[in-house]
C-alpha cells in the first residue's frame, strides 16, 4: 500500500469512527472536538513520548501543520465543488 493509499485508509477509519458516535447520538461538534483532542493527545505522544510535553515551539509546529493540513483539505473541497459544477 502506498503511503496515500495507507493516509487515507486511516482517516476514513477516523471517519467512520466519527459517524458512528454522531449515529450513539452525539453531537458533531462535540465528536469534532474530541476528534481534535485525541490528535493533539497522539501528536504530543508521537513527538515526546508519554511523559513528555511540546514546548512552545512544537505547539507552533503541530499549530502550522494543522492549518497547512486544512487548508489543502478546503482547496481539494473546492475543486471537487468545481469540477461538480457546483
């Protein structure tokens, strides 16, 4: 599998974990929000272990990332739209 073809795989397994807790009856802001909790527990975790912390400048880094990982994931929204004609 491809790192894109395995990328991918994990974030509609997140997905899909995602709907099933809207679907228990949760509400999506706050299934969003624990989504985004859990990213910033594992990316803490992945960076520093379990004992330990991200310094000011590596919540800059997971900050910077995130928002490049958004706003590529709103330019793919938009062309999709597009290419819809929507």
């Amino acid at each position: 599998m491809t790192d894109r073809a395995s990328h991918d795989h994990c974030t509609n397994k997140f997905i899909e974990l995602a709907n099933e807790l809207r679907q228990e009856g949760f509400d999506p802001q706050l299934v969003s929000a624990a989504l985004m909790a859990a990213s910033g527990i594992y990316v803490t975790y992945v960076t520093a272990g379990n004992d330990g912390g991200l310094q000011p400048s590596g919540v800059d880094k997971v900050v910077m990332m995130y928002r490049r990982n958004l706003e590529h994931i709103q330019e793919r929204k938009k062309a999709e739209n597009q290419a819809r004609g929507n």
